[in-house]
C-alpha cells in the first residue's frame, strides 16, 4: 500500500511522490517567540515529527525546518512592557520553547531557521516580487497585491469576492484592494528595523516564511505543515508570494493539523482556558502529552480534559507495567527464546494493520488499538505463567521489539519502566492527596502481619489500602504496590 497523505490544497488523500527520488523537503511554521507556549502549540510540533519518523521509515532522507518568528508586533510590545530588547525577549522565549521541545524528547529538526538571520533575503525576495508586478510600494510600505495573483484563494476556497473588506484584515488607504497585505513596513521609532531600498522598517509576517523555506529548500518543496488557523491568511499569502515570484508551484503537499479544545471549548487566552506546555509537563511530563496527541487523528479536533489526561495516564500504565514484565523475563539468561507461533503471528498481523493505517494519512488511533490488543494478549500469555518457559521468553522478545519499533517512531513508551510507573504513581498520589511514605507504613505493617501469620489484621491493611486505590502484589521477591489505575478509566 503506498503512503497517502491528505493535501488540503486539493481537499482529498493523495499518493505521496516526493519531487526528487528519496528525499523529503519538508518546512513547518513553527511559533512567534514572545511568550511560553501552550499544549495546542505542541500539536504540531509532535505529529510532524511522527510524520518525519514515518517517511523515514520509507526510506526517505528528510530535511526537516522549522522555523521561529523572532520579529513581531507581538515581541516588540511584551519588550516595551519588560523595558528590555525585542531580541532579548526572542532569544529568552526559543530557549523556553526548545526547553520543553527537549522534555518532550522529540527529535531535534534539521534546522530552526530565524527571521532576523534573513533580512537580505527578504529584502531581495520582495524586490523579486516588485520585479514581477505583484506588489506596489506606497510611503515605506512595500504592498502584496492580491489581483495581481490570479489563483489567490486556492488553498483556503475562499472567493475574492466573497470576502468582506476589513472583516479579516485592517482597512488601510493605502492599499489597491482592502485584502492586499504588506510585505514590508516601516518601523517606528524604537522598534528593531534593518535597511531597506525602501527606508528603514521591517518585513511583513507572510514573507518570512516564503523566504526562509525558499532561501534553504528551494522554489519547490515537498510538505509545507502548521496548525489550521493558518490556512488563512498565512499559507495563502505564502502561496500568492512565493508562487508570484518564481512562475512554479511552491508545496506539493499542504499538511494541518486541527486545533486543541480544553473541556470542550477552544483555547484562547481571552476566556483564561490556554494551558502552558510548561506547567502541564511538569505536572504530567510529555509522554502523556504525546499520547494525548497521537491517540486521536491529527485532522480530528483534541479534546483536553482531566478525564482525558488520567485515560492517557492509564493506557500509558498498561504499556508500560506489559513492557516491564517483558523487560525481565527476556532479561533471563537461563532459558533460551522460542516465540509461540501464534502470539508471532497476533503481533505480526498487529504490525501490519499499524503500518496500513500510517499509510493511510497518519492515521494513529488504530496503533493504539494495535497496541492495546498485542498488551492484552502478552499479559494472557505471562502473568498466569508459574515459570519462564522458552515460549514465555520468545514472546517477551517479540513483543519488545515491536513496542521498541513503535517507541522509535511515535516518540512513545521509551523511558525506563520502572521508574515511568513511580512517576505515574507519584501524579495519582498528589491527586489522593496521599504520602508514599505513608503507603509505605501500611504496606510493611501488612506485611509483618504476614510474618507473624496474623492474617486477619493482614486482611485489614489490604482492605485498607484497596480503599485508597492501592493495589498489592505479593510475588518471591517481595510486595509490591502501585495506584490503581483502573479507576481513572
């Protein structure tokens, strides 16, 4: 089945034919740094990167930029408030970004271009334009002129004629046609500004971009991707720039991912709902992030709830106490591994309706349906097991290399078990407002109660602490405890 991927500029699934043999020029608009960002910001962060993994896992060699908006009304007036430099406040808030990039555990891209490291370039890019008869120049200001770009409007569907003047844009008398946009503009006294033949000022948003991915990729790429609130104006204008200097087409394939809701209503700072990725990894760290991310399709709005975050918390508890149990049992060196042939066959079968459905647009929900059933059947196989028998081993080994393989793609399920169920627990605990050392206490009283075969009080601290949501595992090498996480279901 070849790769298919959904192209909103023809509005359907399309077979995936890169412009050269093998290699992949993908470019993603990445964030204005002048704030922390928030969890829907990392939407698109995380499904490009399982998209990169995934065309890598064809073969391609991918280039993968993804860039920074470091010049901004936005930049300038939180500098205005802080009394600082527009570029300090850049520079602060991309190292805030890539430090939650880095807790994410995401793949570094293979490049972050800046605006600011491109302003000879724009400038020679809206000369270009100028050049063509697609932009005007009107005191300072350098003007896109959108009737000059007959196809204006092919990515979004939207008419010219049907867009009302000043309803998405500022009305200015200075422009031909109220939907024109500028490309460059003065600046104001105080404000960053670089030379110009126009005078001293600063680009417009929608040519940075343009810019930066012809300047590294070429007239022509492969994927262009970002959030759809982007469509338009920015990916349109993208297309009337980029298109109206070079005479080609700019992206083979337009990829967005959809927005993030919180409690069923759409973030926005104005009705005080945005979460920032900061805090929610902090309190919940980034696989759950990922998880929440990749579980639901990435064209399908997201849904963020707490119910949804603790659903997230215990599917990731299942995986990862069925990779554990997996981890040690291949860990023994005494017995050789000779996978059942039937459980070979589940996890084989799992993985090719897992690579069918990447095939098919990115379609990750039925990975985790893949997932959840290989889960199932392995702790079938072991956990009624009263020894480690060459079948139980092979198994274990079958199944860690399939998870291994989905972990290298999704970025998921890779970190060390153990210590990833404490974490979880540690969450689960603050929420029951309970102390470890506390379940601790209980744990060792119950079990030296047991010592002294003082079973009815033995009985008592199990049902005590099956109350609170502890679950207990008395095995050879000790007790164990964890939080239940079958009541977050």
């Amino acid at each position: 089945m070849p790769l298919r991927l959904y192209n909103s500029l023809t509005r359907k699934k399309e077979d995936f034919r890169p412009l050269e043999d093998m290699k992949v020029k993908m470019y993603v608009c990445g964030p204005t740094v002048y704030d922390f960002l928030h969890i829907g910001n990392f939407r698109g962060a995380i499904f490009f990167n399982l998209l990169r993994s995934w065309l890598e896992h064809h073969g391609y060699q991918v280039t993968f930029l993804y860039n920074y908006t470091d010049v901004d009304d936005k930049i300038i007036n939180r500098a205005s408030q802080e009394g600082v430099s527009a570029a300090e406040i850049s520079a602060k808030y991309i190292r805030e970004f890539e430090a939650d990039f880095k807790a994410l555990k995401l793949r570094p891209h293979d490049g972050n271009p800046q605006v600011t490291q491109y302003m000879p370039d724009i400038v020679r890019f809206i000369e270009r334009l100028l050049e063509k008869g697609k932009a005007y120049v009107r005191d300072g200001e350098v003007i896109y002129s959108i009737e000059a770009f007959p196809a204006y409007g092919k990515l979004s569907g939207k008419k010219l004629d049907d867009l009302e003047a000043g309803s998405r844009v500022e009305v200015d008398a200075k422009k031909q046609n109220p939907l024109d946009f500028v490309l460059w503009k003065p600046s104001k006294a105080g404000e960053p500004a670089w030379e110009s033949p126009w005078g001293k000022g600063r680009p417009g948003w929608h040519i940075e971009c343009s810019t930066m991915a012809i300047s590294l990729l070429g007239e022509e790429i492969d994927i262009h991707g970002g959030g759809v609130d982007l469509i338009f104006p920015h990916h349109e204008n993208e297309i009337a720039q980029a298109e109206g200097a070079t005479g080609r087409p700019y992206v083979r394939y337009w990829m967005h991912n959809n927005f993030v809701k919180f409690n069923d209503d759409k973030m926005s700072k104005s009705k005080g709902n945005v979460v920032p990725a900061r805090v929610f990894l902090e309190q919940y760290g980034g696989e759950v992030l990922k998880y929440m991310v990749l579980s639901v399709h990435y064209r399908s709005l997201l849904n963020f709830s707490e119910s949804q975050i603790f659903q997230a918390m215990a599917g990731l508890a299942r995986v990862y106490q069925a990779v554990r149990g997996a981890r040690e049992i291949a860990a023994h060196k005494e017995v050789a591994g000779k996978a059942d042939s039937e459980f070979e066959a589940a996890v084989r079968a799992a993985g090719q309706k897992s690579e069918e459905a990447l095939d098919d647009d990115l379609n990750t929900p039925v990975i985790f349906a893949q997932i959840f059933d290989i889960v199932r059947l392995w702790n079938a196989c072991y956990k009624n097991a009263k020894k480690i028998t060459a079948g139980i081993k092979g198994n274990a080994e079958v199944f860690l290399a399939w998870i291994d393989n989905i972990a290298r793609i999704t970025a998921l399920f890779g970190e060390p078990e153990a210590a990833y169920l404490r974490f979880l627990d540690d969450i689960l605990l603050k929420e029951k407002k309970l102390e470890r050392a506390g379940v601790d206490r209980l744990v060792k009283e119950r079990e030296d109660a047991r010592a002294a075969k003082d079973f009815k009080r033995a009985d008592a601290l199990r049902a005590e602490l099956d109350a609170m949501g502890i679950d207990i595992q008395d095995s050879p090498q000790g007790t164990f405890w964890e939080v239940r996480k079958s009541d977050l279901c």
